[in-house]
C-alpha cells in the first residue's frame, strides 16, 4: 500500500482521486503528443504589458528566465494581421488597427488579440515551465498580492497540512532520516517540517465560506502548486549541472500541504468538465496548420482526447455555482477578481515564469468561460453565440496537459518517497 497516495473524493467536485488519476493516464499520452503539433505548440504572448500594480524591480535575466522567440516566418499568415493600409478603411470604420476589447462580459482574464494586439509568437516546446531560479521578494509579492487581495480573505483558512509528506519523516526519534538529499539540505528539511505549527496542520475551513470563493481559491492555489510540482519535477542540479527531480523541494513546497496537493486534482477535474461542455465545438474546430503531418496528427489525438475525458462521466457540476439572490453579484466579482490576476501575471519578474503564469491563468480563465458564460446548448449546432480566440483554445488544452503533467509527477514523486521510508 502507497502511503501517500490521496483517497477518497476531491473537496468540491464529485470525483474522488482515483478516478482523476486513471483519466489522467488516458489523456496523458494524447495530450502530449498534441501539444508537440504545431497548432498547439505556437502561441502569441504579449509578454511586455507594464505591471499596473506596483514599480517592478529587479527582473530575472538568468538564461533560464528569458523565452526564445520563434520564427515569425514559421506562423500561418492566417494567423497573423495583414498590412492593411489605413486609407482602406472608410471614415465611419473606426480606430485602427481593429483590436479585440481587452476583454468581453463573457470574459474571466485578459485576453490578448493574437491578430491585432502586441506580443512575441513563441514555440511552448522550446520555453518549458521548469525551475528557472526567479525567486525572493519579487517572486513572492506576486503571490502574496493574488492570496491576499484577490481571494476574498479565504486563503489563510485553507493552510491544512495534516498528515502531509513528510510527516513519516518528522516523527523518528530523533533518529536521521535516510534522504536522497545532501546532509546539510536534509537538516533544513527537517526542521522546516518541524516547524509547522497546529495552525498550519490543520485549521478548519470556516462553513459559511461561499463555495464560490472556496472554487476561486482552489483554482489558484492548484496553480501554484502545479508551477511549484514542474519546478521540482525539473530542478536544474547546479552541483551535477543536470536536470533532475528533486524530492525535498517537493515535499516541502507542495508534499506536506494535502490541500495544495489536492487543489491540483481540482483543476484537473474543473477543466476536465470544461472540455467535456465543450466537447462539440472542440471536435469541430478548425486546427489546419499546413503542416500536414501535424495536421493529420490533430485529427486522430482530439477525438481521442475527447472520447477519454467524456468517459470520466459528471465529475463537477457547475450549476450549483453562483445561483440564488446573490448570484449574480458573486459571479461579478469571481470574474473582475479573475481578470485581476491575469493582469497581475504581467508582474512577474522573469519572461519565461511570465510566459506560463499568462498562459495557465488564460487556460484555466477559458475554462470558467465555458463553464459559467455559456449554457450547454451554445455548444451545440452551428456555434453562433460563442466567442473563443484561438489563443483560449490553445491555452486550454496547454494547461489541461500542465495539470496532466503534474499529477504524472505527484505519482513519479510518490514512488520516490515510498522508497524512501520502505527502506528506512
Ligand atoms: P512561493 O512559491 O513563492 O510561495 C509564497 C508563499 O505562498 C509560500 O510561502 C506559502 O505561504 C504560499 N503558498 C505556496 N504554495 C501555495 C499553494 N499552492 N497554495 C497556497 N499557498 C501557497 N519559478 C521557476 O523556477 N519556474 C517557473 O516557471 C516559475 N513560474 C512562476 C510564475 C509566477 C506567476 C510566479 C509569481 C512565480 C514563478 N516562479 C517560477 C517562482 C516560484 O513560483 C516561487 O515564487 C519561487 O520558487 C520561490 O518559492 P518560495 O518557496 O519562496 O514560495
């Protein structure tokens, strides 16, 4: 038996995490392979947005921070604006270009005009989420600003670590504990473990939290847990100069936190159910490239991505969300709370961090589009209500396999921990 393996059901969803695991072994290898062809993998970012928040200082400018632009070349001229000369727009036609508004009443980020708006086009393959080593002040401002003024004061009531990794390793005696790290590293694991006070380990979450902002929550925090998950799972060892996972930076980021950890299989099931609602118009979408090996590769991976996640059955219902009398008002303030991140995201001191926090927070904003602008029939027949950019597309099921990846290495990480205390 896996000590750490989480059972029973996912809080605020209607799927437990062995269903979650095995759809996500699935979808894994699906998912993969689609986000190597050249729709999914191409992106325009606009990566140079001023931060509106606070002055930012002191930008990551290590080679693993900055993003390796593409060939502009390479984008399908669909893609791209034409040169129109402005005298061909008639006086009534308005300003020029023609941008999309920043965004729409359906909208829950920021969304980013790939024809007309600024940005870099970027290869997502080349520009990995990975450990980059942007980290201190900068780095934690950004989160400190997105838990504590953008997650209607729910965060600090959500810290429980009871019975989180690690705690095998705590409760010894006294005695070392046999660990895959260096002994100095073993030590500060140690005492970081020992010093999570009861208020860390368990604090109950308040019942009358409106499941709203318990769901807002959860969106982020299993965001960050999953940017947290590929930086462990891709640790640049600068002693061995290799990439490699790192078990302690696991534990002690995401391990000992089951919430953070189970906020993870969240937004696994929340853009699960996204995709499923979605179903219809993503099987139907137009994802010619011209690059016709990659084409035909399109073809066979969504259906089969799709035939696995419709599968999984009714694993959320977002129907319960935002009704009554306040619903309306909750639904408002969810969305400008959500826009707000995204815009946040443009604080990020280093391009490549920028780049996924962007691109995540834009995924996981299309999925709530989908989930709580539209109603099921607007998927349905010929399409003529919805509004979804390419961009949206492509960042959905980007982050669907982000999450994917990282549920594959909570399991990778889960058997190197299991090893561990076995042999101890
Ligand atoms: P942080 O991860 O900065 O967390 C700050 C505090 O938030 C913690 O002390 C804890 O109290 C709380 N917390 C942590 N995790 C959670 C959670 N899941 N749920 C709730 N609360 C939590 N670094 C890279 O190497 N590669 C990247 O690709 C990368 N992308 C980033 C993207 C963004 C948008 C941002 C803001 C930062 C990114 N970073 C990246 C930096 C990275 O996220 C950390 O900030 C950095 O590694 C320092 O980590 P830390 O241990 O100080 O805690």
């Amino acid at each position: 038996q896996n000590i750490c393996k989480p059972e029973g059901f996912i809080r605020d969803t209607y799927s437990d995490f062995d269903t979650i695991e095995s759809l996500n072994h699935r979808v894994a290898r699906p998912l993969d392979k689609l986000i190597h062809t050249k729709f999914f993998r191409t992106l325009k970012v606009d990566l140079y947005k001023p931060c509106r928040f606070w002055r930012t200082e002191g930008s990551c400018f290590q080679r693993d921070c900055i993003v390796q632009p593409m060939d502009e070349s390479q984008v399908p001229a669909e893609w791209c604006a034409e040169t129109i000369d402005q005298n061909d727009f008639g006086p009534f036609l308005g300003s020029f270009p023609r941008q999309r508004p920043e965004y729409t009443s359906k909208d829950f980020v920021v969304v980013n005009d790939e024809t007309y708006g600024d940005g870099l086009w970027l290869d997502l393959v080349e520009n990995p989420e990975r450990f980059t080593g942007y980290a201190g002040a900068g780095a934690n401002a950004v989160w400190m600003s997105i838990y504590q003024d953008n997650c209607f004061g729910v965060a600090p009531y959500l810290q429980d670590t009871a019975g989180g990794w690690g705690s095998q390793l705590v409760n010894l005696d006294g005695k070392t504990m046999p660990f895959v790290l260096p002994p100095h590293k073993r030590r500060e694991l140690t005492s970081f473990l020992e010093s999570l006070t009861e208020e860390d380990r368990g604090v109950t979450l308040p019942t009358d939290v409106p499941r709203e902002y318990r769901v807002f929550y959860r969106a982020i925090s299993g965001l960050h847990a999953s940017v947290s998950t590929h930086i462990c799972a891709e640790y640049f060892n600068s002693t061995s100069e290799r990439w490699e996972p790192n078990l302690g930076c696991f534990i002690s980021r995401i391990g000992a936190f089951p919430d953070r950890l189970q906020n993870m299989y969240f937004n696994f099931v929340l853009l699960t159910r996204a995709i499923q609602k979605m179903e219809p118009y993503i099987a139907a979408y137009d994802y010619t490239t011209g690059v016709a090996r990659d084409d035909r590769a399109v073809k066979r991976l969504v259906p089969k991505m799709l035939k696995a996640v419709k599968k999984a059955g009714m694993i959320f219902d977002e129907k319960e969300l935002f009704r009554g009398p306040s619903g309306r008002e909750l639904k408002t303030e969810f969305q400008a709370n959500f826009r707000n991140i995204s815009r946040i995201m443009d604080c990020t001191g280093c391009e490549k961090c920028r780049l996924w926090g962007k691109t995540q927070t834009m995924g996981i904003g299309t999925a709530l589009k989908a989930l709580f602008s539209y109603p099921d029939r607007a998927f349905r027949g010929r399409f003529t209500s919805l509004d979804f950019k390419r961009n949206e597309i492509v960042a959905l099921i980007t982050t669907y396999f982000q999450f994917s990846r990282s549920l594959d290495a909570i399991e990778m990480f889960r058997e190197m921990y299991q090893d561990i205390v076995t042999d101890w």
